[in-house]
C-alpha cells in the first residue's frame, strides 16, 4: 500500500517512487537528483494512480522535451474507430502525451477505452466535457457540477488535467480594459467568461481552488493551469490579459504544491518570435519554475494549412528558451477537425522542434542520435539512415520513389555525390564521373 499520496508528496518525504525510478533510466539521469526536483515543483511525472498502462514520463527542467497530441470526439466529427486510428499512430510514434478533448455526447465510453491501452499519460479539459457530460446547459451548471466532472475524470484515470483557474475577475477585468483583436480563443476560457459574465459569479475553479486540488491530490492527478487569456494572434501577445492571469497562475502553482499536487504551466499561443523567449524568462520567474507547457507559439497568423510549421518554428524557440512540453499543431489547425495524415505531421513537426530544443538546451544524449546520422551518411548506409530517422517510412518512400543508377548515391547528385567523392579520395582510388554514364 502507498504511504504517499502523489509523487510531489513522495519527493518532499525523500521516497523514490517506481515511477521515478523508470523516468530516471529514461532520462539517465540519478534518481536521487530527479527525486528532488520533483520535491521543488520543477519536474512533474503525471502518473494517475488508475492509469494501470501507463509508461510514466516526466516533464520539467533537465529533461527532454516532450510533446502532446491532441484529439477526441466533436458534433461534426464523431467516428470512434477514426479517433482511435490516431491514437494508436500517436502510440506508434512515441509521443509521450495525448490529450482527448471530446465534447460530444458521453465521452467517459471513448476515453476510458483510452487509457485502458495507452501507453502514453492522457490528459483531458474537463470543462470542455460538462455540458455533455451533465446534460445541462451552460448557465445552468453549478460549481459543484464542474467538481463531479473533474472527480469522474480522475476516477477514470487521466493523469492531468487542464483547469483554467487563473481567469479571475481582475484577469478579466484587465482584458476588458486593454482591447484585443481576437479577444477570448481559448475554448474553455471562453466557456468559463460566458460563465462568469452571465452568472456574476467568481471562476469557481479560483474560488473553490482548495477543493479541486482536494479531488486532484486523490488520485495523483497533475493540474495543468489553463492559459484562459493566451493571445489568438500574435499583436495580441504579451498584453494586460495575458500577464495578469500568469501573475495569478504563479500564485495557484505555490498553492498546489502547498497540497502535494504536481503542476504544470501552460503558456501562449500565437506570439512573434523576439517576444518568445522573454516569455518562457517571464513564466519560469513567476511560476516558480514550475514545468511549463506551450501550444506553439504560433509565429505567424496568415498561414492555415502550414501551421505545424509556423508552430514548429515557435515551439523549437520556446523549447530552447526554457519551456518544457509541446502541444502539436497539426496543418488542419484554425481550419478543420485533423486527419490521420494531419495528426502524423502534427507530430512530426512537433518531435523535429522538441529534438532541435533538447540540442540546444545540451540535453544530455541529445546529440546521439544525430551522431549516428552522421556515421550513416559518411558510410552511405541506406538502411541505417532510414532506421536513424524519425520518420524512416517517409524517409525510404523518397528514397525509393526516384531510385537512383548507383545504390550508393541518391537522384539528387548521382555520381557527383560529395560524400562518395571525398570518401573515394580518401580510400586512395580514382573518381570517375563519366563511366557506365553514357
């Protein structure tokens, strides 16, 4: 039987966890070092004590970056079997989070099938769930609604879960007053503001914030505190809004940790690339160095259909500027529920930026990878090229598709290879561009 509710409260008594045990080899790093930076708040390994298939990662400072899929169940599109299709290419592809933000019907049959097989920590917003979930509209929902949801959820065994309980009054009173081109683009804020506005009521997530850490500390759920006021384009970022919901956040990840209950952070959004990396100094300073979690940052707004790469773009800035969790943009976002192909360069974009942080922030064993590439290509070993790659399907799919005279070259240079002339040079023999050519 454990003698700790949640690996917060497990750190700060000095046990190591079979948990930490497994994300220390992971991450080769000492176990006892990890123990301690999750008793500091700056590791967070989201592990339900329900999620009986779960391979536990951890997320925080020192580690490699890891990424988030998003999927689930809407009104327009509400194929199970077509959901569950991504969720085994995201298992497939080794990402190491998926959240389900189905909001259509009762979603607790898809998501329960979810973590049954998912290898991967799953994460949910339980806002977006209620009103299906309850049956009930939105101005009819109490606050001790929104509590049977997230206790449902925990129960089910998500490992963490998106709560927008920084949107307070002096939150939204700061972004009434500084006017925004895209106002409100987070759905579960938007929820809670329609909420709020048509109640008078305080954010119960702030107001009865004791009582959903209460549930969260249970069954060693991780809160992820909810940027309800993240900037939709990027002249919006880094406004009034957006600052006094972080300040706020800040104040809510020491209340949690007062509890035992691990945090992560979530952050913007779209935001021009000069401005990311003084956020990611800006939320490790207020949150405490709490893990911190970002959705993009979407760099540029006039490209739907590319935004996996504008987030790429972001995602790899913030990553090497402190922040810790990607959420995968997929080219479907601003324009349509993803597809299994969306979901998979979704993917791919977001593990190329995390890999391209993890290098820069000397990540230990980072470059390994890279350096077996590298070996691959000075040798012209195809087949340990395309086992090296993250996408080594892909990867044989080009190579194949213009198949090349010499099957130590590839169509693009031939003979003229650089590789195989240096490599010929310095074996000591002849480069002979125009033999067997004619």
């Amino acid at each position: 039987m454990r003698i700790y509710k949640t690996q917060m409260e497990a750190a700060k008594k000095g046990i190591v966890t079979p948990e930490m045990e497994i994300v220390a080899t992971k991450e080769s790093m000492d176990v006892e070092k990890l123990r301690e930076l999750i008793a500091k708040g700056e590791v967070v390994i989201p592990s339900n004590i329900y999620h009986t298939s779960i391979s536990p990662e951890g997320i925080g400072n020192g580690l490699r970056t890891k990424i988030n899929v998003n999927l689930g169940i809407s009104g327009d599109c509400k194929n199970y079997d077509v959901e569950m299709q991504k969720v085994d290419l995201a298992i497939k592809h080794g990402v190491e989070s998926i959240m389900d933000l189905s909001n259509y019907g009762k979603t607790n049959v898809f998501r329960k099938k979810l973590i049954e097989k998912s290898p991967a920590m799953i994460g949910t917003v339980p806002m977006y769930d209620a009103i299906g979930y309850l049956e009930k509209d939105l101005l009819e929902i109490t606050a001790s609604d929104f509590f049977e949801v997230i206790r449902a959820h925990a129960k089910e065994g998500v490992d963490f879960m998106t709560i927008h309980a920084g949107i307070n009054r002096q939150a939204v009173e700061a972004f009434r007053r500084d006017k925004r081109k895209m106002n409100i683009v987070s759905r579960g804020g938007s929820l809670l503001f329609a909420w709020m506005m048509m109640t008078g009521n305080e954010n119960p997530f702030y107001e009865y914030y004791d009582e959903v850490l209460e549930i969260l500390r249970e069954y060693d759920v991780t809160i992820s505190l909810g940027d309800a006021l993240r900037p939709g384009c990027i002249d919006d970022s880094t406004d009034a809004g957006q600052i006094a919901e972080l300040i706020e956040l800040g104040n809510l990840t020491k209340r949690a940790w007062e509890k035992d209950v691990q945090v992560l952070v979530e952050g913007p959004g779209h935001m021009a690339m000069n401005e990311i990396a003084a956020n990611m100094k800006l939320q490790k300073r207020l949150c405490h160095n709490a893990p911190f979690y970002v959705l993009g940052p979407i760099v540029t707004d006039i490209a739907p259909g590319y935004d996996h790469i504008t987030a790429a773009i972001g995602g790899a800035i913030a990553a090497a500027s402190g922040a810790d969790f990607l959420c995968y943009v997929t080219p479907a976002e601003h324009l349509r529920l993803p597809d299994l192909q969306d979901v998979k360069e979704g993917i791919m974009a977001s593990k190329i930026a995390a890999h391209a942080a993890d290098i820069a922030k000397g990540v230990p064993g980072a470059k390994e990878q890279d350096n077996e590439m590298a070996v691959a290509r000075h040798n012209v070993d195809w087949e340990e090229m395309f086992k090296i790659s993250i996408d080594g399907e892909k990867a044989r799919e080009y190579y194949e598709s213009t198949p090349p005279t010499d099957r130590h070259t590839c169509s693009m240079c031939g003979k003229m290879c650089a590789v195989r002339t240096t490599n010929l040079i310095l074996e000591g023999k002849k480069v002979e561009l125009l033999k067997d050519s004619q």
